[in-house]
C-alpha cells in the first residue's frame, strides 16, 4: 500500500470573481494547517464564487472538509462551496458527515 500523497493547492481567478481551487494529494490531520493557510490566503481575494476541482484527491479527512465547506459558506449573498469531481472517497465522507448539504456536488 502506497503512502500519503502530499497535497498541493493551486488557486485560479477569473474576473467574473470566482476562484477555482484545484487540489491534489491527501488532505488529513497532517496538512490541516497547510490547507487552512492556504483557503485563508485565497479568500482574501473576496470571491463571489468558490470553486475545489478535487478530481486528485486521494483521501480527505472530515477536518479537511469541514475547511473546504465552511470557506463556501464565507461567500456573500449566501454562497456555497462548489465541489468538482469528487472521487467516490471524497463523495462518500461528504454524505457521512452530512456536510454534503451545506456544498453543491458536481
């Protein structure tokens, strides 16, 4: 069995005010703070719109998720998180976690 993945975070804007997040790797305890840092860095920008393409993701703790749902719901006019090809683990953590109601699956 392989061992975790390093995480990477990539975030692209658009001038239409939505950030696209693309991330990669394991998302858990370890890199809870990195993924904080990062989700904090790039709502300083002000989205209107906020976009995960997680189509890379190994595995994400619901910490991880928990981060990723609660930076959607820092939009304004009631925003939502938007997540893009979540890989079945991801998907399957969401709908436990019942976090899966408060982001918009794609």
């Amino acid at each position: 069995m392989p061992g975790p993945q390093r995480p990477a975070f990539e975030a692209r804007s658009d001038d239409g005010g939505t950030i696209t997040v693309v991330l990669s790797g394991d998302l858990d305890i370890v890199n809870r703070s990195w993924l904080a840092r990062h989700l904090a860095e790039a709502m300083k920008q002000q989205p209107r719109r906020l976009v995960f393409d997680m189509a890379e993701i190994s595995f994400a703790d619901s910490a991880a998720l928990r981060l990723i749902v609660r930076a959607g719901q820092l939009l304004p006019d009631g925003g939502r998180a938007v997540i893009h090809h979540p890989p079945p683990v991801v998907r399957r953590a969401l709908q436990i976690t019942g976090l899966d109601a408060h982001c918009d699956l794609t």
